[in-house]
C-alpha cells in the first residue's frame, strides 16, 4: 500500500491511504489508482470546474482516461483491454468521482454500463468486438439509452420505442427522456419493445446505435448538479441498422437488464455517490484543519461538533463503501473475475440472482451522499456556501443520487415489498393482479354499479380477444 497519497506533487490535504479500504485491490489495481489520482490532480479537476459552470461535455477528461486504457476497463487482454474486474470498476469511479469530476464519473459509469452490455453478447458478434477492441484508441464514448418519457424512471418499460424486421435488418425508433452523454457518445446501447412485439412489455431487445444515427438536444440540458454530464433528450428515429446490430438475440433485454445494466450501474453509480461523500469529506478537511478563530484561538477542527461530524461522515460513507465493494467482490467470485467468456453460454445469468442487493447498495450510497455532503456544508460554514472551495457543487452532484431510476423510492418500496410480499409482487411490467385491492374496490359498489362495470368488462374482453392482446400473467 502506498503510504502517502500525493496531490500535485504535495501530501494529499483530505483523507490518506488510512481511510481507504486498500486491502480490496491488488497491488496492480493500486499503482493504477495511484497513476488515475495524478491524472485527477492535473487534468480531471480543473476541468470539472469549467464543465459545472459552462455546462461542457468532459470529452477532454475521457480523452485523458483513455491514456491509462480506462475505457476498455473490462475489455479482455486479448482484446486490448484491461481485462480488469468489477472491485476495480467501483474503485476508478469512486476516484474519478471523488478526486476528479463527478459528471465524468457518471458518463464513466454509462460507459462501463453499455461496454458491459456489449461485452455479455460479443463472443459471436464481430461488430461488438470490433467497437470493443478500438475504445481506447479512439476514444470511443459508450452509454446506455433506456428511461422512456411515458415511464419516467421505470426504464424497464420502454412504451415510446419499437423496433421491426425489415429486408436490410432492423429499423428501430427510441424516444427516451434522458440518456447520459446524449449527443457527445459515439455509440449508445439502447432498449426497446422486442420486434413482433404482442403487447408484453418484458419482451425487449438491445441494439447498437452509433452517434450519427440519433437526435439529441443537448442545448436543452441545465440542471442542479451533474451538469457536464448532459442527460439530455435522444431519439432514434426509424433508422434501420443490419442484423448484427441487434445485442444478443431477440427477446434478450430482460436477461440483459437483470445480469448485466442493473448490477453494473447501480455498482459503478454507487462508487460515485461514495466518491462524491468521500470528495466532500476530503475538501472540508482542509478547510477546517486550516481556518483559524482568532478570539478563541482554535481551528474550526478544534470543535468537538466539527469532529463528531467527520467521525459520522467517515463511518457511514466507509460502511457504504465496504457494502458496495462487497457487491464487487461478489460479482468477481460469480464470473471468475469478470471472466466474459462465461457467456457464451447463454443460459449463465449469475449475477442477476442478488439483484436485490444491487438495489440496497445504491439506495444507501445515494441516502449518505446527500447527508454528508450536507453536513460537510454545514462544517465549513459561509465559506463552504461560496463556489470557490467547490464543495457546494459536490453538493449539487451528489442531489442526483437519490433521483437517478431507480429512484430511492422505487428502491426501498422493492426491498420492503419483495422482503413482505414476495417477487411476484414487485410487477415490473404491470401484469399481476391485486386481488385483494380489486375486491376491497368492486366490494363498494351497489348492485347496479356491478352490474355497469361487467359490462362493460365484458366489451373490453371482446375488443382484447378480436386484437389478440396479452392477458395479465398471474394473480396475487
Ligand atoms: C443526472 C441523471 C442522469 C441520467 N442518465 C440516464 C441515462 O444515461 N440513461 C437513462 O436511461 N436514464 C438516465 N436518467 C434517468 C433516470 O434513470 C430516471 O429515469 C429519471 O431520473 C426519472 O425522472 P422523472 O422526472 O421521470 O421521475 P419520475 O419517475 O416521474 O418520478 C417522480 C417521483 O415519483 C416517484 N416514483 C416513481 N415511480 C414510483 C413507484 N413505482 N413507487 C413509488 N414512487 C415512485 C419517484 O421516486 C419520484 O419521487 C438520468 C437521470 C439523471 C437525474
């Protein structure tokens, strides 16, 4: 372990080495964090200074990545890439985040998102793996296009994008309401309603759309905090892509959606919550260790209620981090280090059986970043208020934790209810019934109003079974 955390050539002024959970990374993974912190410190962060104010993509900051091989982070060797693992994943997000630029960090966590989507499906597609072995050299900006403007953050429910077979491939159109890099990326992983659709909406596909195939409107983006991060409106409209342009075979978005686009974002997006908490505790540090109240003769650090809020800030974002790094560590022992070729078979899905716990360590890094950021805030007093010591803007980005879908809402309310209720009950596509909610309604109707609402139950059932339309699946 390196025993000093160097920054510009000084000591770090934050936290060192001895608040960090160094043990989980190699000796490897550690000189790379070590070599990303100087690239932090020279290139990333002053541009997150430029990219909050003047809302600028950070394309300068990925071109900087890609000097240390970052985009093809999972990529295998044999391919050009890193072939690193899922604890490495959480760690370069969270330095990203922490020590660079948050808005990086996110696009980042897109990107490692959409090349784990195409790396799932590469071994016999030779489109994917020639995108894959060429997104270091040039600089190749990946992410994924999936939240529906009709759904808001349910963006397993894609009900504005369709995609049919036609004699050249593919023709897909997508209308999604926010995607990551939208506009900058050079290629997008987006999902839509699987082609031959019948009005099941947990049949859904994955295809590969380059830059110069959408619509984006990246004049439109504005927003608290993330704002070089350009989440902005994208459409594909009606174009027609060849066969091999479709990720994984039809029907593969539920299966891609579980094993791979869940795990990997709410893994990487967890790390950049804890970055951001880590980033703020870091530059409250300084500011208190050095500021002086001349009456009293003590530093603001000299405040028992200063200390009592790093030790609660340190302890909670410590135990954020510990649960996300686990969630790496896991993934690592299911798929033999990240091992790709697992894959091959179609049928392995073996991160997808702890979905639940993907969701539980988001919903706690996306919780603790608002608090101690807050409370970093409230540390440094009027002086942490003004732009300049930027830990108001770590603030604002650490604001898009607990909004980004899933939302800790919709996260929490899945936990408690599959922890109550049982799977079933989750209903992400809106097919099984509530008995019981049913019952208790039609139980307050008279028996005119019963007989009204069988009839006209009834012309509804008639009209379905002339289109031919899927009935709910099952009944709780
Ligand atoms: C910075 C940023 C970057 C993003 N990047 C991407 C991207 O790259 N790709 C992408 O596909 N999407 C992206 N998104 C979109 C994101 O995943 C959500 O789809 C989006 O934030 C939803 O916003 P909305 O206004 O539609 O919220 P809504 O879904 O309308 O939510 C409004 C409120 O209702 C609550 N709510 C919603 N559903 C339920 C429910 N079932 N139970 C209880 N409460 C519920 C929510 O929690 C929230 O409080 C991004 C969002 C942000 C903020």
């Amino acid at each position: 372990m390196t025993a000093v955390k160097s920054w510009n050539g000084e000591e770090y002024s934050g936290l060192g080495y001895d608040f960090d959970p160094q043990w989980l990374l190699s000796p490897e993974q550690q000189i790379l964090q070590a070599k990303l912190i100087d690239l932090c410190a020279t290139v990333l962060r002053p541009n997150a200074i430029e990219s909050d104010r003047g809302l600028i993509y950070p394309r300068q900051n990925f071109e900087a990545l890609a000097s240390l091989g970052l985009l093809g982070l999972f990529v295998p060797k044999e391919w050009g890439g890193l072939g690193e693992n899922h604890v490495c994943a959480a760690m370069v997000v969270e330095t990203i985040a922490r020590y660079g630029c948050p808005s990086t960090a996110m696009c980042y966590t897109m990107h490692l998102g959409a090349t784990a989507a195409a790396l799932f499906r590469a071994h016999d597609n030779p489109e994917l793996q020639q995108l894959l072995q060429r997104l270091d050299q040039d600089v190749l900006i990946g992410t994924l296009s999936y939240s529906d403007p009709e759904t808001g953050s349910h963006f397993w429910y894609p009900v504005s994008s369709k995609a049919d077979r036609c004699a050249d491939g593919w023709m897909v159109s997508k209308k999604a309401s926010w995607t990551t890099s939208a506009g900058f990326a050079d290629w997008y992983i987006v999902q839509t309603t699987s082609p031959d659709f019948d009005g099941n909406y947990s049949d859904l596909s994955c295809f590969l759309i380059y830059g110069d195939e959408v619509k984006a409107e990246p004049h439109k983006w504005d927003a608290l905090g993330l704002r070089g991060n350009q989440s902005g409106t994208l459409q594909v409209d009606g174009v027609t892509v060849p066969f091999e342009r479709m990720v994984g075979p039809k029907g593969d978005g539920t299966a891609s959606n579980d094993e791979i686009v869940d795990p990997f974002f709410l893994l990487c997006s967890s790390a950049c919550w804890n970055g951001i908490a880590m980033g703020a505790i870091d530059i409250a540090k300084r500011h208190v260790t050095r500021k002086k109240h001349v009456d009293v003769g003590m530093r603001v650090a000299d405040y028992p209620t200063i200390q009592d809020y790093f030790g609660e800030a340190i302890i909670d974002t410590n135990a954020c981090r510990s649960f996300t790094f686990t969630m790496g560590k896991l993934m690592d022992d299911l798929t033999q280090q990240c091992d790709w070729s697992l894959h091959e078979d179609l049928t392995a899905l073996p991160r997808s059986t702890y979905l639940p716990w993907y969701w539980q360590i988001k919903f706690a890094a996306a919780k603790n970043v608002a608090h101690v950021c807050d409370k970093m805030l409230h540390a440094c007093g009027g002086s942490g208020f003004k732009k300049d010591m930027e830990i108001e803007r770590y603030l604002r980005d650490g604001k898009a934790g607990w909004v980004m879908g899933p939302t800790n809402e919709v996260l929490r309310q899945f936990v408690g209810k599959l922890a109550l209720l049982g799977f079933e009950s989750l209903d992400y596509w809106n097919q099984t019934v509530n008995d019981r909610v049913l019952h208790n309604e039609v139980k307050k109707l008279d028996a005119e109003g019963k007989r009204k609402l069988a009839a006209m139950l009834l012309d509804q059932a008639a009209a379905e079974d002339e289109k031919g339309m899927v009935q709910p699946l099952s009944v709780v």
